[in-house]
C-alpha cells in the first residue's frame, strides 16, 4: 500500500507540474490523448508484469507490436482475408509466441532475457521480409474496428472516455483478480519469491512460467492490433520500437520487483500512467529537450532497480535483529 500511495503522489506532483509549466496540458484534446496512451501502454504493461514477477523478462514485446500492428493490415489488405480470419491468424502467432517462449525457458532451461532478446531480433526481421519493407495500413476501410482503439464515449463537453480505456479495465481486472483471487495467481508470486522451493511444494513451476509469458504475449498481441488501429498504418522498420521499455518502466515503478515475486496491477497501471505523462510533460514543456525521453526511461528503471535492492536489503537487516526482550513482570 505505501509503494501505491508513493507512486500515487508521484503521478500527481508531475501532473501538477506539467500544468504549472504548460497551459495546454489540461486542454480536452490533450487530456484524451493522454488517457488514450495511457491505455494502450497499459495493456503492454499488464502483460509483462506477469512475467516479471516470475522473476523473468520479456524483451519482445516491441517486436510483437509491430508483427501484429503490421501484419494484421497485411493480411486485410494485401492478402484478401477475411477479418474473422485475420483476426485468428493474428491470435494464433501471438499465443504460439507465448508457448515458443515458454517452451524454450521450461524446458531448455534457457535464459529468459536470451530467448526474448532473440524474438526481439526476429519478429521485426521476418515482419519487414514478409512485408518487403513496405507500409501497411487500412486506408478508408475497417471503420468499424478503428472504433475499439479511436472511438470515444461522451463524458465532458470536449471531452469524451476513449474505448481502450474500457478494454484496459476489462484487462486490468481479469489480471487483478487471477493474480489475487485464484490459487494460480497466489502460486505464480510464491514462484517468483523463491521458484525451487514452490517446485518442492508441489506447484506447478513449468506451467505457471509458461501461461505468464503467454499472457504477455497476447496481451503484446492485443496492444499492437489497438496501435495499428489507433494510427491506421505502419512501418515495420520502426513500429513498436522500445515499447517494451516503457511497459517495463511502468511495471517496475509500479512495484514489480525485477527480482520477482511481487507486483500489483493497480500499481502497474499508476506506473503506466506517469510514463505517459512524464513523455507528455517532454513534448509540452519548451525548456526541456525532445531527445531525452529514453534517458527518463533508462532513468526510471534504474531507479526503481535501486530501490526495491535497498528496501530488500533493509527488510533482511530487520529479520535478522534479534526479537525484544518481553518486558519485566
């Protein structure tokens, strides 16, 4: 609970502050486009959560954006498919990702920052080799499905709720409520405080790694058919990039300890939101310099890193101080 009133404070200080040094931060046109990245970031961020608090990392997530944000166009519009067809194409690669992933962690014990680092490298490459290159986008068609990422709901004059803010609350609370409601959810933290100790009590280690790395990757999957929606086309050279850093970034400021066994999703979607605000403040604030995005974000995970070490070193000091003394009769 401190860490979320924490990154609470935090979020609305740099709220506060963008608006003190920009008058167009509080603008309607501005506030849902910042809801609306917040949403769709989120989504990301969910999903690697999982798999962070395992103790592992997904480095692809980027690179899946962009297989689905391109391909899913790719195969509307250059390949013919119907769209309950290409909609199962796209679920399918993002689950049998997932499985791949996992599969080569579980069973051949292969390092997670290995295996990911290298669907990073591969994703991009094939989705620029089956695209040669080339844009891909909708172009006037498929108005009706640009309304899941695009579409709003009137709240405020100006102002109107974007549907990915809907689709991460569905997310968001069927994540929340696995995590802490279900026995799975409960074994996944007890793998990543200590994995060889839940194999010995008999749970599940190898199946529970596996669902969490497919959940990031659908969730990935799920993330990139909303950007690609939400922009209407994309290039495969740069679509996606380093946006497994922000969702990174936003699981770890939201309390996802790297070495894992800890996590909360409303943390994660705080975190995810002050990201998104932090990259809002760079854009808006003429002094600041546009290129020192990354640095915030190189920042942001470094900082959270040193953190949890120090609260971990802090919390063994306390343990191994010997209990008071009961006190005289």
């Amino acid at each position: 609970m401190k860490k979320l009133l924490g990154i609470l404070g935090l979020l609305v200080f740099v709220c506060v502050a963008t608006a003190l040094m920009s008058d167009r931060f509080l603008t309607p046109y501005n506030l849902e486009n910042l809801v609306r990245r917040t949403a769709l970031f989120g989504i990301l961020s969910v999903g690697v959560a999982f798999v962070i608090i395992t103790g592992g990392i997904d480095l692809s997530i980027g690179s899946v954006v962009c297989l689905v944000g391109v391909g899913l166009p790719w195969l509307l519009t250059a390949q013919g498919l119907p769209l309950p067809a290409a909609l199962a194409v796209v679920a399918l690669v993002t689950l049998g990702i997932g499985l791949l992933h996992g599969w080569l962690i579980t069973s051949l014990r292969l390092q997670p920052l290995v295996v990911t680092l290298c669907g990073l490298l591969v994703y991009r490459g094939a989705t620029r080799g089956f695209t040669s290159d080339q844009t891909m986008g909708f172009g006037g068609g498929f108005k009706g499905l640009r309304f899941l990422a695009t579409g709003e709901i009137p709240l405020l004059p100006g102002f109107g709720l974007p549907v990915p803010c809907l689709i991460l609350a569905a997310v968001a609370l069927l994540a929340a409520v696995f995590l802490n409601r279900t026995v799975p959810g409960r074994h996944l933290l007890a793998l990543g405080r200590n994995e060889e100790a839940a194999r010995y009590s008999g749970i599940p280690t190898r199946r529970l790694t596996l669902l969490a790395y497919v959940l990031s990757a659908a969730t990935a999957g799920l993330g990139g058919t909303l950007f690609v929606l939400d922009v209407n086309s994309a290039q495969p050279v740069d679509f996606g990039n380093f946006y497994e850093l922000y969702a990174i970034a936003a699981a770890v400021l939201g309390g996802c300890s790297l070495r894992g066994g800890q996590g909360s999703i409303l943390g994660v979607l705080l975190g995810a939101a002050l990201m998104q605000v932090l990259r809002n403040m760079i854009t808006l604030v003429d002094w600041l310099p546009d290129h020192i995005e990354f640095a915030i974000i190189g920042a942001v995970i470094l900082g959270g890193v040193i953190v949890d070490e120090i609260v971990k070193r802090w919390a063994a000091r306390r343990r191994s101080l010997p209990a008071a003394p009961p006190p005289a009769a």
